[in-house]
C-alpha cells in the first residue's frame, strides 16, 4: 500500500514538472517568436541587358517589375545615340575606384607616417552609360541588396552592366531597335529610376 503511495506521489510531481515544462517552452516558443525579423516578400528578379541577365534584383515583385521597365526605357533613350561599333563606357558619379592597396615593400627603410583621413559615406551613386546617368543606388538598395556600403553595390553593378554592354552580340542587339527609343528630357530630380 505504501507503494501505492509513493507510485501515485511520484506519478503527481512527474506530471506537474512535465506542466512546469511545457509552460515554459511555450512562454519560450512565444517571446522567441516576437525576436524574429519579419519577412517581407522579397524576390530576386533579374534584369536582362539585350537579352543577357545582367542585375539581380531583390525588391518585392510588383516594384522589381516597375523598376526594370524604367531601366528598359532609360537604357534604350541613352543606347539610341551611341554607336555600337565604339566602346561605350559605365561609370559613376561620384567615381567609385575599386584599386587595392599596393602590397608592395616600401624602397626606403624610414617608418611610413600614416595621416588618417575622415571620409564621408557615400549616400547615393548615380551609374551612367557613355556620361548620361541610367540608374542611382541608394543606402535602401545597400540594405536590401545585404551590401556592405551604397559604392560596394554600386560597383558591383556598374562592372556587370560594363560587362554587359562591352559584348559586341549586345550592342548589336541595341542598333536593331535603335530607332525606336523616345528621347526624354532628363532632370536632376526624381526622373532617374532610384534603386
């Protein structure tokens, strides 16, 4: 009988630890829930340059469809007046160098002095086609694009559409519709397709 007891006793403090349990991991589960970053319905969408894919979009659907048909325009206004024979270049504004350090051992055995200079983060870059501006990349675009700065992104694109437009089938894709752009006029604000 005391078996009994101590059977039933135990089988009551199991069931009310078991409780203690799963009350906690489900306060747990609850206030976890509240940490995590809400998703948003981002997509990578890709912007195709004269039938090659070229940029990696990453802005909910509806906006990367918007954007790439503003791209689409823009890029055709600019390639209509260039000749496909010459070498069109993709810059930006400001310029962004991507140059290294040189690694190199100095020719002199005196110490190097090092002056240290404050730079400003960039907010925006403007990529241009042939010196006419095609896009701008913002600090939103660094974010989104998970970029660490507004120039990394900015350069990463300025050399894929570089790459792009150097390739002779391109450019020769572009002269076959070169008539058809509509010049617009463009002006400082709020007319360049902001990324």
């Amino acid at each position: 009988m005391n078996s009994r007891i101590q059977l039933k006793n135990q089988s009551r403090c199991l069931q009310t630890t078991l409780r203690q349990s799963l009350t906690t991991i489900g306060f747990f589960i609850f206030t976890s829930l509240g940490m995590l970053p809400i998703f948003s319905s981002l997509a990578s969408t890709t912007w195709q340059v004269g039938g090659q894919s070229t940029l990696v979009l990453e802005y909910a659907d509806a906006q990367a469809k918007t954007r790439i048909a503003q791209l689409d325009r823009r890029l055709a206004e600019i390639v209509a007046n260039l000749d496909p024979s010459k070498a069109w270049t993709v810059d930006t504004l400001p310029p962004i160098s991507n140059a290294r350090p040189n690694s190199a051992k100095p020719s002199s055995t005196k110490p190097l002095s090092v002056k240290p200079i404050s730079v400003t983060p960039v907010r925006s870059v403007t990529i241009r086609v042939q010196g006419q501006p095609l896009l701008e990349v913002t600090e939103e675009d660094a974010r989104i694009h998970n970029a660490a700065s507004v120039s990394e992104l900015a350069l990463t694109w300025t050399k894929a559409l570089a790459y792009v437009l150097a390739q002779p089938a391109v450019k020769q894709r572009f002269s076959r519709y070169r008539w058809h752009a509509k010049p617009t006029r463009v002006q400082r604000n709020n007319l360049l397709p902001k990324f």
